[in-house]
C-alpha cells in the first residue's frame, strides 16, 4: 500500500514536469556556431505532438532531421544524421532548457572528444 502511493505521488508530479518540459522546448530556436569560417547560423524547428519530439536543424544549406529525442526535466537529447558525401554520422546533441535558451553540446557517435557547444534562443513567433 504504502509503495503504490510513493507511486502514485511520484507520477502526480513528474508528468506536469514532463508535460511544462515540452512545452517549454517547443518552437523556433536560433545561435551561432562559431567555426574557423566565421559563425554560422544554426535554426532549430522543434514540435512535440502526442508527447513526441521531433523537428529539424537547418545550418549551411544543409537541414538535419531530429531522432530519437527525449526529455527528462530540462534536458533533451537527440540525434541527427549528416549525409556528406557516401558517408553518414550521427550526431548526439545534449542540451539543458534554461527559460528561453537551450545550451546544447553535440559530438559524432563514438567520438570521446568533448563535443561542440552551441547556445541556442527562442525565436518570436
């Protein structure tokens, strides 16, 4: 008795947790990336539909799709694929929700580099 009501409790307050996350990530985000070439600028479409993530990344001409995404409070993480050439890398993005900015750091699977970071903001709708 007693475990089903920590239970019980536990999911009365995660799932409006998890439900003001996806709400809070939803919509158009915009940073710069900043590179050897200069900065570039990095767009972000992001929609949740029935408690799905999903969305697109736009930089250099090139649009990745978001994969496998998640969210547990105010982190998110996903993946994307770059197509260059005959090979592909999947790409790991992390990011942590802060209000209107989404501090992401990304790297290629299986690379034990640091990664990138990127600082992301919401756009005006």
């Amino acid at each position: 008795m007693k475990t089903t009501l920590c239970a019980l409790v536990l999911c009365v307050f995660t799932l409006p947790s998890l439900a003001s996350a996806q709400d809070s990530i939803q919509g158009h985000w915009s940073g710069e990336l900043q590179s050897d070439n200069g900065a570039q600028l990095v767009q972000m479409a992001i929609r949740v539909d029935d408690d799905r993530l999903s969305g697109s990344i736009f930089g250099n001409g090139v649009e990745l799709s978001i994969q496998q995404a998640s969210i547990d409070a105010n982190v998110v993480k996903f993946s994307t694929t770059q197509h260059v050439g005959e090979v592909d890398t999947k790409l790991l993005w992390s990011g942590t929700i802060n209000g209107d900015e989404i501090a992401f750091t990304f790297k290629a699977e299986g690379n034990e580099a640091p990664g990138t970071d990127l600082l992301v903001k919401r756009q005006a709708s």
